[in-house]
C-alpha cells in the first residue's frame, strides 16, 4: 500500500489516457538467440500501465532479413527466409525496401518455403525484408528502478503465438494486481521491452539505410500524469519484486 502522502497526491495528479508505441522508446537491435534490450522508456512523470482485457495491448515483432539483387534491371527475383513467415490476422506479413525506398508486400509469398518474389526495377540493390515469423521467442515487458538494479517482469508471451492470432478476438493485456505500486512507473524509473529470439528485431534502422518495420506493432494502453510525485519512486520500488 502506498503512504497517505503518496496517495493523496496520485488522487489529486491529472491524468489523459495515451498509448505507448515504439516512437516513445528508444531502441536497439538484439543479439539473436539472447535477452536483448530493444526498447527502452525512460518516464519523465508518472504512468500508470493500465491492465485487464479491456485495455488490450497490441504486439507484432517482426524478422529482419537483407538481401543483395543482382545485375539485372526488372528482374524478377525469388528470395528464401529463414524463419518460418506465417500469415498474421493483425498486421502485413511482410514489408519490403529496396535500398531506402519502400517497395511495399512483395509480389508473392509461398508459405510453405518461405519463398518471396520482389522485382526490381534497378539493379544491385539491398532487399530489406521485415517479416512476421512463427519462431518461437519470448518478448518481456519489465519496469526498472532508477538504480538500475531492481527489476520486475510486467508480462512475458511468445511472440509466434501471438504473431497467428487474431488479436481483437483473443487480446493480450496485462494483469497487474499483486500490489498497489504494480501498474505504476515513477520519473526516472524506465519500462524495457526484452525479447529473445532467434532472428534479428530492430523498430528502427541502426544502420542509415531508412527502412523501418511499418508492420511492427507495439501498443501499451497507460494514463500518462501530468507532473512527478515526491516520493513515489521509493514507495514503487519497495513492492518490486
């Protein structure tokens, strides 16, 4: 339980519903096949993650994969992922960049081999692919104290489930009912998507190459305060666990 003090000033705070997306994160590229880092929200006031099924969060991570075309203009070219594309209710299964410049879903995808076309109307040009796969991974929404050290996992799912399933019908949310302090993050005090998977996640390009996975989907439904509360930060700290 929170202090009165504390309490009081939560009650008085204003607050306006929002929604966190990967703009409102800073990110980074994971190492395949380990718990990666690639989202990081670091509050400058108070949130308050909202939960329960009417507050549903919305999640596609997808595959990144680059390749090279050859010395052929208009050429038609087949290129083979590697990690299991699937067919996702929620968002494009795949999206694709032709050096800097969006081409757009490629022209087919084969299912079963992991097969897409894509035509390019220059020659040499990198293929940047952004696919939804059906690997298993695990994606962990965690709060962390300003020290750094004191963590707590919010809610951990398998991306490959989600990734075929219909979320308006089936919605993830979170469930944060262990303690008062649960659902909130103070300033200073930051929120970190961890996923670990065995292919490459990046929401932003890291390299200058100016693609991005316009078929991500990251959406956290929060009341965001209007201002910081003395004291607040030690009171969440002390029911993290």
């Amino acid at each position: 339980m929170f202090s009165n003090g504390v309490r009081r000033r939560l009650s008085d705070l204003g607050r306006r519903r929002d929604e966190l997306s990967p703009d409102d994160f800073e990110t980074a590229v994971n190492s395949q096949g380990k718990d990666s880092v690639v989202a990081t929200l670091q509050a400058d006031a108070v949130l308050a993650l909202m939960s329960g099924r009417a507050h549903p969060l919305k999640l596609a991570v997808p595959a990144y994969e680059s390749f090279t075309t050859d010395g052929t203009a208009d050429n038609t070219e087949t290129f083979t992922l590697t990690h299991d594309i699937v067919d996702s209710p929620d968002t494009l299964d795949a999206v694709v960049w032709l050096d800097g410049t969006y081409y757009g879903t490629p022209d087919s995808i084969d299912y079963s081999t992991g097969d897409i076309d894509v035509t390019d109307s220059g020659t040499n040009s990198t293929v940047h692919v952004y696919y939804v796969s059906g690997k298993a991974a695990t994606l962990n929404l965690r709060k962390v104290a300003a020290d750094g050290n004191t963590r707590e996992d919010l809610f951990t799912v398998n991306p490959a489930l989600v990734h075929q399933t219909n979320q308006a019908e089936q919605p993830e949310f979170l469930t944060l009912d262990e303690s008062q302090a649960q659902p909130f993050v103070a300033a200073d005090m930051s929120l970190e998507v961890v996923v670990n998977a065995p292919y490459t996640v990046r929401y932003t390009d890291p390299d200058g190459d100016g693609t991005e996975p316009t078929n991500a989907l990251l959406s956290i439904p929060v009341q965001r305060g209007e201002g910081v509360i003395d004291g607040l930060a030690p009171e969440i700290k002390a029911h993290m666990r």
